[in-house]
C-alpha cells in the first residue's frame, strides 16, 4: 500500500534476482494502431521484495500482478498487446529499490512500472519514477511519508491511505457499549512509515476517548526478541494490544504473548495478521481467534471482477477463497486500473494514464476506486477477525459477515 532508510540495511549487494515472466499470447484486437505496436509487448516493470523482510507479503505481490496479466493476455492483451513483467527482487532494501527502477527504466527501457511492496520502498522508488514521468501504479505502499512527497504520477491501489487502517478498528471499538469497551490500551510499534502511524492513530483516537495508555514501545526492524517487550506488555495487563506491525515482528508478537500466557480482551495488528496462510502457519492455528486487522478484499466479494479474480487464483496457486492474500487482490486491481484506462482513452502511455486516473472512478477487486491530486484514495478500510479458523469481515455491518467476536479467548482458545 509504507523516511526511516535506516530500518533496514543499507550497501546490499548489486546482484538482484531478475525474472522476466512471458506469458502465453493470444491474438488481438486492434486500436487503430499499425501492426508493429500490436505485436509489440506491453513491458511492466517491477521491483519485488522475493528475500529479506517483506518477503512473505512481497511474494503476493507478484502473484497478483501475474494472475491478472494472465487473464488480460487470455483477452487479447491490452490495445492488442500482450503483457509482460519484468520483476527483479529488491531484497527489501530502500537502496536496491531505487538501482531497480533506474535499470528498468533506463536500461531495460520499460513501457510501464508497477511499484513494490511497503511504503518503505515506495517512498523512494516513486520519486524514480516521478523522475523519468513515469506513472507509478502501485498496490502496497500507502503511509503518510508516501504522500508527504505530493506526487502527482502515482496512485495507491487501496480504498484509502493506509493510516485509515486502524480508524475502522477505533470506529468499532468505541461503537461499544461503555461497559464493553477497553479501559487500558498498550502500543508495540515498529519503527516504519507504515506501522507507527496506523497504531499512533489509534492511539491519539482511544487517549481522547478517555481509554487510557499503560505501555508504549516503538522498537527497530532489527528486533528479534520481542519476549521483553511482551513480558512489559503482560505485567502492564492492558485490556486492548494495539501492534503497528510488519509481517515478522507480528508472528513473533504473538508467539511472545503466547510464551507469557497473556492474552488481552481486545488485539489488532495492522499487518502480518491480515495474511491468511502466512499468520496461522507461523503462530498457530489455534493461536488466531479474536486477532483483528483490516482488509479491503474478501471471499464473496461483489466487487468488479472478483467472482473471477478468485477462481482464477484458485486455479492457478491453489488453496481455497478463504487462502487467498489479500495483497495479490491489490495488485491484480492495480493492473485492472490500466485495463480500464486503456479502454477509456485508446491510448497505453504514462502521461495518458497520470492525466486520466486523476478523475472518475475506477472498478476493481477492491471495490470502485478514486485519488485526489496527490494519490491519496477516497475510501475506507474494513475490520477483519480470525474466527474459525478464516480470517472474516466483522465491520462495519454493511460488509460485516459475521459478528465481531470479544472479548478475545485465550491462546489456543
């Protein structure tokens, strides 16, 4: 969807992964254009995190962006040429990303680029292709240092900045009957552009709604014991844990807590929780129920296109509705969003698409979307639990498939 470099480290190798994925063509239909653009491919480039910390979620990223240039390529390609990605692995380093764009850009000489995973790497690879006016589509990197930047190339994949994450869980929690609601609340942060804000605004949310704060702790990327940390949070007994969160740092949360045998009435985790295969594997099946997070894709959607999104995921990677990422949803809607602008203008170039995307509403996966000047979406997030095992919509009622379950059972539970 998400400026803090030093969270990771820097001088990373120049070697990189690069994989250039071709995908079957299928005939055309023409645009009006001579036959050596129609036969032309259509070059995305994109640097994915495939090592390093974001790997989990980054892997996703490309499971999207292919599923949906498979299914634009069994249609004929867009404007009658067939899509092909270029993806080269960033190792989720700030600095890798940016020699990633340079060289598709400048050396490869892409038609178009995709962006990464993590506001992180966002931040400086949009300036990269802000650089070279390239349009920056891009699924996962939505904190408020992404926008800071007021960008008018790129446009962030999601129903809004990432900071309205946590809005749905503080929307929900002080929706409850007074006697319900947390009286205490306890914030572990990682240090990041994505996580910190999103539990920051919780937090300024639940202080001004008198719930009060019993233990905070921003802590580096380059944590690997969080058994300090959770043995503060026990003996602090908070009623509600709030974790701004990346993906290993939340599976080593929890299995700190469950180490502790504290469990709180209330938990979200702004990421890590919110994959549906990743997060039981790594914690425990047992250990998920009650774990909120948010999430803007579900199975059953109505949204445009996702009856199909999801059988072709299905077919193509296997597993269930219920195991799909939802980030691969984000990123097969970010290709959609070119889709949709190639059949609106007839055209497939940057300036075509910065201009375009800045107006209107666009369908997708995620439902219809739209940006203001700089990128920012206009929607909201909803809240997502493990409840049996799946992770569910439980809010607001108008997504919600099940009730919102609390307090939340103990570990195992």
């Amino acid at each position: 969807m998400v400026s803090q470099s030093n969270r990771l480290r820097l001088g990373v190798t120049a070697a990189f992964v690069v994989g250039l994925i071709s995908l079957a063509a299928c005939s055309g239909t023409s645009n009006g254009s001579g036959s050596s653009a129609k036969s032309k491919p259509l070059v995305i480039g994109a640097s994915i995190s495939l090592t390093g910390d974001f790997a989990d979620p980054g892997k996703a990223v490309k499971a999207g962006y292919l599923l949906w240039a498979k299914q634009v390529n069994a249609k004929g390609g867009i404007l009658g040429r067939q899509v092909k990605f270029k993806i080269v692995d960033d190792t989720s380093s700030p600095s890798q990303v940016v020699t990633n764009y340079q060289n598709l850009i400048n050396q490869d000489h892409v038609d178009l680029v995709f962006g990464p995973f993590s506001s992180l790497l966002t931040v400086p690879a949009s300036q990269v292709a802000k650089r070279f006016g390239y349009s920056f589509i891009e699924p996962a990197g939505g904190g408020p240092a992404v926008f800071d930047a007021k960008l008018d190339n790129l446009f962030f994949i999601q129903p809004a900045p990432v900071i309205k994450q946590g809005e749905v869980f503080a929307d929900w929690i002080l929706s409850l009957p007074a006697a319900a609601r947390p009286k205490t609340a306890a914030y572990a942060e990682l240090d990041d552009p994505f996580a910190a804000p999103i539990a920051e605004a919780i937090r300024a949310r639940f202080e001004a709604a008198g719930i009060k704060t019993v233990y905070k702790q921003v802590y580096p990327a380059e944590t690997q014991d969080f058994s300090p940390i959770a043995a503060k949070i026990a003996a602090a007994k908070p009623d509600v844990l709030v974790s701004g969160t990346q993906s290993e740092d939340a599976y080593a949360q929890v299995k700190s807590l469950v180490q502790l045998k504290f469990s709180p009435k209330f938990m979200y985790m702004s990421n890590g929780a919110n994959s549906p295969v990743e997060f039981p594997s790594k914690v425990g099946a047992s250990n998920t129920t009650g774990i909120t997070s948010s999430g803007d894709w579900f199975p059953g959607s109505t949204a445009f296109g996702s009856a199909a999104f999801s059988a072709a995921y299905i077919k193509a990677y296997g597993g269930t509705a219920d195991t799909i990422d939802n980030t691969s949803a984000e990123s097969y809607a970010a290709g959609q969003v070119l889709e949709e602008v190639a059949k609106k203008t007839g055209k497939i170039d940057n300036a075509t698409i910065i201009k375009t995307l800045h107006s209107g509403t666009w369908p997708t996966v995620l439902g219809n979307l739209s940006w203001n000047a700089i990128g920012e979406p206009k929607g909201t997030f909803h809240l997502v639990q493990w409840q049996g095992g799946k992770l569910v919509p439980v809010y607001p009622a108008d997504v919600a498939k099940a009730k919102p379950l609390y307090p939340k059972p103990s570990w195992g539970g």
